[in-house]
C-alpha cells in the first residue's frame, strides 16, 4: 500500500501529523477517523519509513500485546474494542500499524486467527493455531494467558541457545586472533635469524615458517576465503535437502555442545505440543503444526515419522519410542499421559526437566570452555616457542668450548 502524509485534527482541535498506510484518501480517512482523527489534508509519497520498516516487533510486545487482550477478554470487553484501545496506546509505530490492520481485517468481517495469519514474521502458525482454537472453544481468555507464559519461555529459551553459541564463537575468535598475531607480526622477525644459523631447520619449523609465509604474502586469500566458504556452505544448505539434513544431524551430535541444542529442541517441542494439545487441538494437527515451526530436519523428520504411525493406528508413545530419537524420559510420560488422559500435564513436566538440565549443560559447557581455550593457546605458543628455539639451542649446543 502506499505511504501517505497527512495532517489531521483530534476531538480537542488539536492538530497531528504523521505518515500511515492507506489503499487511497477515503481508506485513509476511515482509518483516520478510527483513531478519532479528522483528516485535514493528505499527500502521497514514495518514501519508506526506514526505520519503522527495520524496528522489529520484539518478544515484549506480544507479551503486551496477549497480556492485554486476556485482560480485557477476561473483563468482558468485546474484541474489536480491545484492539482498538491498544492501537491507540501502543508505542511501537511498527506493531501499532499492524494492531490498526487487525481492526481493518476484523471489521471487513475477518475471524482474529484469520486477520493475524496475514502477518506470519509477527504472529507465527503455533499463534494462529491457538487463537483459532480459542475461538472455536469460546475460551480466548486462557488462550491468551497461555501464550503470555510461552512467549517468556521461549524468549529466556532463546537467550540460552545464544548463550550457548556465543561462548565458543568468541573463543575460536580470540584463537584466531592470536594465530595471525604471531603468524603476521612475530614469526616473520624472527625468521631471518634462524635461517642465518646455517642449520638443518626440523620438520614443525619449516611448517610453522611456511605457514607464516603464507599468510604474509597471501593474505588476501585468508580474508575473503572463509566468507566464500561460508556463503557456499550456507547456500549449499538451504538449496539442498540432503546437505541440510547431514548439517542439521551434525549439530545434534556435536560434542558437549550436540545434546545441549537436542534438549532445547524437544523441550521446545514438547512445550508446543502440550499447549496445542489443552487447548483442544487434535493429535495429529498438532504435530503438523509443531513440525512446520521446529527448525531442525532431523527432529521434523522424526515428528512426521511418528504422526503418519499414529495416523496408521499406533499409540502415541510407541510411534514417537520407534523414531529412536527422543530419550526414555519423553516416551514414558507420554504413555503416562496416554493412561491418565493428560498428556498436556505429562508433556509439560517434560519441558520442566529439559528446561532445568539445559541451565545446567550451558554452565558446565561454559565452564569447561575456559581450560579448553587454555589448553588451544598453550599448544600453538608452545609449538612456536619450540620451532623458534629449538634451532637456536641445537645450535649453541653445538659450540665447542
């Protein structure tokens, strides 16, 4: 749609100013007027708020946003007036003009669900999925505590995984760091007076003095390589199923770091399902949904698995124990659940415990990161400390005195 400038007035004959999204004048007068505003005059521009369209809608603003909607839907307060009042107190110019679409949407008749499918980088399909079901069960109000709570886990969920990733990215960083610190700077001056020695130079210093060398004359191929390699890598993933699959796989496996990424994985998948699950969405529809919003293909692969056996007539905790890839813990409080017929409370017990073990796993990787780091530097000082001096005493050690 295209941008307007407009100049309006309020109940108060105040003037304001602004920029909105409109289809034409009169579109952009009945949005106006929606605001209680009184459009004066307007004029259409090609220019885009940059920095409306970068500001991205944050994790806080759905908690705000699903805060309170359950508040005023507890209250009684019909939806369409609910929304209007938090467009109209809203900050965010973003997520506000996104609230005023949902009030346009909804008053051409929509369902909510349907209106906030039309904005998936905001709202996600678990989102839909859930308002879908609370509409159809009269209970929104829940729908919307819910949510309250699982955006916060995913949001501290999410802080661990890059908290998690980070420590060792800036540790290879640091390595890498003083690699070409000693490679660049050190070794080539030092270079020259070991080789006027006259001596037979050992194999670790003709690779160290190699590996310098390169580095110093070629050192435009170490800074654009790893950023090709990378890109190819990247692109090679995203373009090819297989490719995607083994890298995915890899993650899963990798040591130390590989069953920490698992647990956040089914600890998320399992907290998905359980939500879906209360609110009175079918077994099978859940798993299609929690498969279309986990981003890992092997633990997607592992959930169709288990949906098209359950849809053969499988029982849940068996079609999920037969992909082999959830642990005992997970299939057990499933056919606990089973038995029991609360297989949401069972679910989110195990959620619980993986949420606690992943807090413990991310201290220990941390902690162990340390001597690792140590360890790495000791080794590359110590083999340019042997390639350097162990020349220089071969040689003094053999002066006849």
């Amino acid at each position: 749609m295209p941008l307007y400038r407009y100049r309006a007035m309020n109940k108060n004959g105040r003037i304001r100013q602004g920029n909105l999204d409109a289809a034409n004048d009169i579109d952009l007068e009945q949005r106006l007027g929606r605001m209680n505003l009184d459009l004066i005059r307007c004029s259409e521009t090609e220019e885009r708020r940059a920095s409306v369209g970068q500001k991205k809608v944050e994790k806080a603003d759905l908690i705000n946003f699903c805060f309170h909607m359950e508040q005023l839907t507890r209250a009684g307060v019909p939806l369409l007036e609910g929304l209007v009042d938090l467009r109209d107190s809203v900050d965010h110019p973003r997520f506000k003009e996104v609230i005023a679409n949902l009030v346009d949407e909804i008053e051409g008749g929509k369902n909510l669900s349907d209106a906030l499918e039309e904005h998936p980088k905001i709202f996600d399909t678990l989102f839909v999925n859930l308002i879908r079901a609370g509409e159809l069960s009269g209970e929104l109000a829940k729908i919307f505590n819910s949510l309250v709570e699982t955006i916060k886990w995913q949001d501290e969920l999410q802080k661990s995984t890059k908290k998690l990733l980070m420590t060792p990215m800036i540790v290879a960083t640091t390595v890498l760091g003083v690699t070409i610190f000693l490679m660049v700077f050190l070794v080539p001056q030092l270079v020259g007076f070991i080789e006027s020695m006259g001596e037979e130079l050992p194999g670790h210093t003709r690779a160290l003095i190699a590996v310098s060398n390169f580095m110093v004359n070629y050192w435009y191929v170490c800074v654009i390589a790893p950023p090709i390699i990378v890109f190819a890598i990247k692109m090679l993933i995203e373009k090819n199923e297989a490719a995607r699959y083994q890298f995915d796989r890899l993650k899963l496996v990798f040591p130390k770091i590989g069953s920490v990424l698992t647990k956040i994985l089914l600890a998320r998948f399992t907290n998905f399902f359980a939500m879906m699950y209360a609110a009175g969405i079918p077994v099978l529809r859940c798993l299609e949904i929690a498969e279309s919003i986990i981003d890992n293909l092997v633990i997607k692969r592992a959930i169709m698995q288990a949906h098209d056996a359950i849809q053969d007539g499988d029982s849940i905790a068996d079609s999920f124990r037969d992909t082999e890839l959830f642990p005992p813990l997970v299939v057990r409080m499933m056919k606990v659940g089973e038995t029991t017929g609360e297989l949401d409370k069972s679910l989110l017990n195990v959620s619980y415990f993986f949420d606690r073990d992943i807090k413990d796993s991310i201290e220990k990787v941390q902690a162990l990161i340390a001597p690792v780091m140590t360890a790495i530097l000791g080794l590359l000082l110590g083999w340019v400390m042997m390639s350097v001096l162990g020349p220089i005493y071969n040689t003094i050690s053999s002066v006849q005195i």
